[in-house]
C-alpha cells in the first residue's frame, strides 16, 4: 500500500496520485514530487488560467440562462448551467425576461438604485461576502443605499429562516443557498406575489474534523453514514479507535439537505450536536475529539483550528480537497467541477411591485457587477460573471 509521503500531490487541486503518474489524474496538471514549495506553482497556474478565461469570454458565447417555471406556480427562478463550460462569463446583457438584471462594469453604473435602509438576512455563508467587503463597497457607490442585517429573534439564521422572514415582508433580500421548496413558492402565491432567485456565485462545501485525527479524506457516502448514525466510530472508515462526533447546523441546514439529496429537513441520528451558526461549528469541532462538521470553503478560508479533509462522490472514486495547503480555496476543482460538492448561491426577492422589489434588484445588479463579482472571487466563491 502507498503511503501519503510516497504519491504524488497535485498543485493545483491536492489530489494524491500515484508516483508512475506525470499529470493529475483529476485536472491533468503536471506533477511533482510531494514536499516542494507549492506557492509559486499554485501562483503562476492561476494567473495563466484567469488569463486564459478572460480570452474565452471575449469570443465565447452566453452561457445556458432562462427564467425557468417552478411547480406550475408561475414562480419564476433565474437558473444557470454553471457546469456547462468551464468558464463562466455572461455577455453584457438583460439576464431575466423583465429585462431589470443586468451586468454593470462598476458599482457606480448601477441604474435605478433607490434610496432608504433595506432588511437582508438569510443564508450565514454570505458572511463571507460582507468580511470581503460588499457591503463597503454597496456604501461607497451608493450612501443613500442603506443595508440592514436582520437577525431572526424565534430561530436561527439560515435559508430556511430567510425566506420566512421575505415570505412575511420582514426581509427585502434572502441570501440563500439552496432551490425554493414547493412550499414556499405555494406560499408566495397565497400572498400575492412571485418570488424570483437569481444566483450570484458557486460556492463549495468543505467537511473538516478535529486536528487530532488521522482521517484525510472521505466519499459522500460515508458522510451521509455518519450524520444518519450509521458509522460511529472513527475506526470503521480508516481512522483511529475514537467515537464520532457528527456536528450540523440543524436538520434544515441547507448543506444537509444538499447532502442527502433532499428538498426536505433530512433524516439524521439524534446524537447529531446541532448549533447555532458556523463559528459555534468551528470552535466545537476544534475543541471536541472524534468531531466532524461542514462549512462554504469561503468560510473557512484561513482556518487554523480544524483540519479540512478531501471529499470523494463516492467509495470508488479519487477525493478532492476544497482547501488548499496554504488554507486557500480550491477555484479550480470548484470552477471545473472536479470537486463533489458545489451549491448555488442566490438572492431571493418579492416581485410584488412595491421599492423593496426595485431595492433588491438593484442590490443584485450591484452584486454581479464586474466590481461586485470581484469581490465575490476575493472572498472564495466562484463568480459567475467575471472578466478582468
């Protein structure tokens, strides 16, 4: 059997490979041998392929976009083949059959930018975002564009929450990270209104384990196995002889749900340790032997305290870190699909006529503007609209 010191690491998604091989099995960059200095490499690799993504744009063609109809309720989402190409870049251009999103150059091209303060909640990873300075950003270009984070008082925040609290006008923008449930866009039609989704940016799930084990890597499925009480202890997927201990934000997390492949709270064993928000997942899993939990790499970006393992599809194929050494985010394996577990990330909004439609239009505009998906790059996610 290999040893890790014995294959091969990949410098540009951290897949180990067999020491015969010269190129990655999984994204067929050159090969060295494990220990050298990957910085520079890394550096170099990724300017040459922003570079080369730039000319793509500048001859290649719009990207698979539609207003897709939900369920029959006349509910409109904007959806993207994100996967189709390896680039993804939208011409300058309407993006919605209401000819209202659209792609600015810079902040300050915005058109129809109202002015007030306006609620936003929603999904916790977006958190990443305002760290990165959208926000400041929103301000800069606009001061009279005010922007309120508002944190639910009976639950805790998430997708779930987020679209509630839009659904019960106490929100003019959800950040979400998962589709509209039947549910809700039933919901929306009682009320008299059409919810829209417009997805800003890719983003990758990262499962991480306390520092003290040995595990590096584990498929999807034995993940799935762990947060529903199937495999407990440490020791049945190659580790040391340590219970596990599987942390989650809740049953209506939308990582779970993404998970397990479901639009509904999923099935997990009642042993899960659920709480409040990622940085309660973080500091417990760091503090609690045999602790497993998940997070948006952009989230932890950096980490020291936890150490991130390689995810798998499945038992028989090759896993693939979200996380670089340096603690970087891996936009290559996210960008070209070669890693597992990949979500949607939207803004939510009533299409109910009212200033806080035309608010959250504009805050999306701002958003995928090439300033705005700049920032959306800088604070590890994956644009969707990007040629600089």
């Amino acid at each position: 059997m290999l040893t890790h010191q014995q294959e091969l690491v990949c410098p540009l998604c951290s897949f180990l490979n067999h020491p015969s091989r010269s190129k990655c099995e999984i994204c067929h960059s050159s090969l060295r041998p494990r220990g050298q200095t990957r910085q520079k490499t890394d550096s170099k690799y990724q300017k040459v392929q922003v570079k080369g993504e730039q000319k793509s744009f500048k001859s290649g063609k719009i990207l698979l976009l539609f207003a897709l109809v939900i369920g029959g309720f006349g509910v409109k989402e904007v959806v993207l083949n994100h996967f189709a190409s390896t680039s993804f870049f939208f011409e300058e251009k309407a993006l919605n059959e209401h000819g209202d999103i659209k792609i600015y150059d810079t902040m300050k091209t915005v058109e129809n930018v109202p002015a007030g303060i306006f609620n936003y909640g929603g999904a916790i990873c977006f958190a990443a975002l305002q760290r990165d300075g959208m926000n400041v950003a929103i301000n800069n270009a606009y001061p009279q564009f005010q922007l309120r984070y508002v944190e639910p008082i009976h639950s805790n925040p998430g997708c779930t929450t987020g679209i509630q609290m839009l659904l019960d006008r106490d929100l003019t923008i959800a950040q979400n990270s998962r589709p509209l449930t039947e549910a809700e866009l039933a919901a929306a039609q009682r009320r008299g209104f059409q919810l829209e989704s417009v997805p800003i940016a890719i983003d990758g799930v990262v499962f991480y384990v306390n520092k003290s084990l040995g595990v590096k890597s584990l498929s999807i499925e034995k993940i799935r196995d762990i947060y529903q009480g199937k495999i407990t202890n440490w020791q049945e997927v190659g580790g040391n002889n340590v219970p596990i201990v599987p942390i989650s934000l809740g049953p209506h997390d939308s990582i779970l749900r993404l998970l397990m492949k479901t639009e509904t709270a999923p099935p997990i064993d009642d042993k899960v340790v659920l709480v409040r928000d990622y940085t309660s997942a973080i500091r417990e899993t760091s503090a609690t032997p045999g602790a497993i939990s998940y997070a948006s790499a952009a989230i932890l970006r950096g980490q020291q305290s936890i150490k991130p393992i390689a995810l798998a599809p499945d038992d028989n194929s090759p896993a693939v870190s979200g996380l670089l050494a340096d603690g970087s985010v891996n936009h290559v394996a996210f960008k070209k699909n070669f890693y597992p577990l990949t979500r949607s990330l939207s803004v939510v909004f009533r299409r109910d006529g009212t200033p806080s439609e035309r608010a959250a239009v504009a805050y999306i505009n701002l958003m995928l503007s090439q300033e705005g998906q700049e920032i959306v790059q800088q604070a590890g996610m994956i644009p969707l609209h990007y040629n600089r």
